[in-house]
C-alpha cells in the first residue's frame, strides 16, 4: 500500500526538508516520533516533510500514521511490500524525497523543537559543505520528550576531521545532508544490517566531501538494549569488516589530503602517520563518555607505513614500541629500541628502554612508556 495523498503540488514546493523514518515494529514508540516531528519548527513552517517506509512491519503503525495524516500536511505513508534493512528503507524514502536536503529520524529517537531547523540553517550557511551534525543528549525512558530530557550525559561529537573516520563513525544519528550528495557517492548500502551510516561516512570522506559539527545538542537518543546496535553482534562485526577494508595507508593518505595536508613529500607522508597514530593512542567515543580507547590497528598501520619511508626514525620506533607494549608484545618492543642508535636515543627512548629492560611484568608498564610526540627528520 502506498499512501501519497499529501504530495501535492510541485517537487520542491514549500518543501526544503525530507525526513526519512523506517517503520519496523514500532507500535510503542510512533506516537511520541510524530509528535516530535510535527512540533518541529520547520515542519509547522510547512517546509518539511515526513517520509514513513513502513517495511511490512506487523504493527499498526499506520494507524496513527494515516490518522496524523488528517490533521498535518506533508506526511508520506508508504507500505513496503517486503521487510528491508534499515539503510534500504532509508535508500526507497531518498527517491520518494521533494526536499532539497534530507535527514534521518528514528521512530525512538527526539529532536529540540527547532533541531532540524537549526541543521537546514547551519548548512545553507556553508555552501561548501555536505552534511551537518550536532550532539546529542542520551535517554534512558522511551518517549521522554526532549525538554523533558535530565541532560546527564551528553553523547560530544569531535569537529569533522576525514582521518578520524578510520577510528570511528563521525555523524551521530540525526544528521542532515544534500540530496545531490547521493548523485555523487551513491545511496546506503542495503545489505549491511547495522553499520550502514558508517559505510557512508567512510565512502563520504574518501571522496573528498565536507561536513560542519554543531556544537550543541539538538536532539535526544535512547539508548536501548534491543536496538540494531546493540541487539546482537552485527553492529560490531560489520564496523570491523569495513574497517579491514579500508585501514590502509592509501586512504590514510587520501584523506589527510582531503583534509588539506601537504603529501606531495614523503616528509609531509611521515607527518600524517605520526598524526593519526598518535590520535589513535587515545580515541573518545562520543556513544561512550568520559572514557578512552585505543585503536591498536590503525595505529600500527600508520607506525609501520612511517618506518617504511623513513627507514629508522626513532620516535616512530619508540611509539611502535609502545604499541607493542600496550597489547602485550613486550619483548618486541624492547628489541624495537634497543634496536634505536645510540646517537638517536632522546630521553624518552631512555626512559622507555630502562622501564623495559627493568624487573616487572608486562601489565606493570604497559601504560608507564611514554609516547614520542615530536617528529624529527634528523
């Protein structure tokens, strides 16, 4: 069943914003989802529209949806005939989609009142750039309305910067973007369950294109335990095999160009790896507040891409060295600097080597050596 009894008028008249909602057994939580949208600022502007993708769900969603439909305009009902990923539905209410920009909204997941307006205004500011994103309050009650949320924990989203991407997903859930921007990287890929949006960044970044955080959040996100990213393991196991797929130091590179780095020279090259392994010591994860993880895989493709061009550099050596420490190949690490002529070694090589070298076990130095942040070229 597809419903377009509110698509009236032109392609883009009135309409600057199309919202792409998956509709998925989502009984509890449809209610508060079109309240939410329908008190947008934008929405009562009539200048954005509700794209529902009801992906054969056994609800009856579309109850309260045709019911809405009575009452606000620009609301878009459409009865798929088969259930589809998350990223498909999304893919079908693209096409579907009369706004000049498009943004996902999640039947559990809230927004300020004028949150999206506040996105639309933040990119049409930025002609350069693609997508915007801003953060987001965590929720613990289903339907907690966002001016009702306690605004204890905070989900702090970093400035876009393309290499980062390599270490995590950048956009949060409630971004919003050009609609162009599909002509030019292509849709969601449809046959990933739960790591979609982060095939997108990834695919995003490395064709150059440009986002702007917001600084604020804007909208709300319950953090269910049932949810696709936490329900089973296909969050995580999808995430790890795009990032095999694209940790190389052929992207590192591509993106610290797209960033606007110099690395035309091989010490411009060196510059990058020490950059991004150096971040990848310490990554906050926005999903994860006041906590820090380390990304031993990039980090060890950025130290041993440097090596390789600088042959014996050693403050690479002695971060490698770190490295290997961290994850417990501590013999390694040590033959890595006693390996350090003696001409070259710094006091941090010094210290480093005599904690190595020194009684203990692993676990008691694994976070006592201390990481080069200075590159010299010698």
């Amino acid at each position: 069943m597809t419903d377009c009894t509110n698509r009236s008028g032109s392609k883009s008249e009135g309409i600057k914003v199309s919202a792409l909602i998956s509709v998925y057994n989502s009984d509890q939580y449809i209610a508060g989802c079109l309240s939410d949208l329908t008190e947008q600022t934008l929405f009562k502007q009539g200048a954005l529209e509700l794209l529902f993708i009801d992906c054969d769900s056994p609800g009856s969603e579309y109850e309260v949806i045709r019911a809405a439909q009575k009452v606000h305009p620009n609301i878009v009902y459409i009865r798929w005939p088969t259930r589809v990923t998350l990223y498909e539905a999304w893919n079908i209410a693209a096409r579907y989609a009369r706004g000049e920009f498009l943004t996902n909204a999640n039947t559990d997941d809230r927004h300020a009142p004028d949150g999206i307006e506040r996105h639309l205004n933040a990119i049409v500011g930025n002609q350069d750039t693609d997508l915007v994103y801003g953060d987001v309050f965590e929720s613990s009650e289903p339907n907690q309305p966002f001016l009702a949320n306690p605004q204890t924990t905070r989900y702090c989203y970093r400035p876009f910067f393309a290499p980062e991407v390599l270490h995590r997903y950048q956009f949060g859930c409630q971004p919003l973007w050009r609609r162009s921007l599909h002509d030019r990287i292509g849709y969601f890929n449809p046959t990933l369950r739960a790591a979609g949006d982060y095939d997108f960044n990834i695919r995003f970044n490395l064709a150059g294109c440009e986002a702007l955080h917001i600084s604020e959040p804007l909208g709300s996100f319950l953090h269910r335990t049932d949810s696709l990213s936490t329900q089973d393991s296909s969050s995580g196991d999808e995430a790890t095999n795009l990032r095999a797929q694209h940790i190389n130091r052929e992207n590192i590179l591509a993106l610290y160009q797209h960033a606007g780095w110099d690395i035309a020279t091989n010490q411009g090259k060196l510059r990058a790896f020490h950059d991004l392994a150096l971040k990848s010591f310490s990554i906050e994860m926005p999903w994860h507040p006041g906590q820090t993880f380390m990304d031993a895989q990039v980090a060890f493709t950025c130290l041993t891409a440097g090596l390789q061009i600088s042959g014996e550099n050693p403050n690479l050596a002695n971060n490698l060295a770190v490295l290997l420490n961290a994850v417990g190949k501590t013999d390694q690490a040590r033959q890595i600097l006693e390996s350090v002529s003696q001409a070259a070694l710094t006091p941090t090589i010094r210290d480093n080597l005599a904690m190595l070298t020194a009684r203990g076990t692993a676990d008691s130095i694994r976070s006592a050596l201390a990481l080069s942040r200075e590159l010299n070229f010698g």
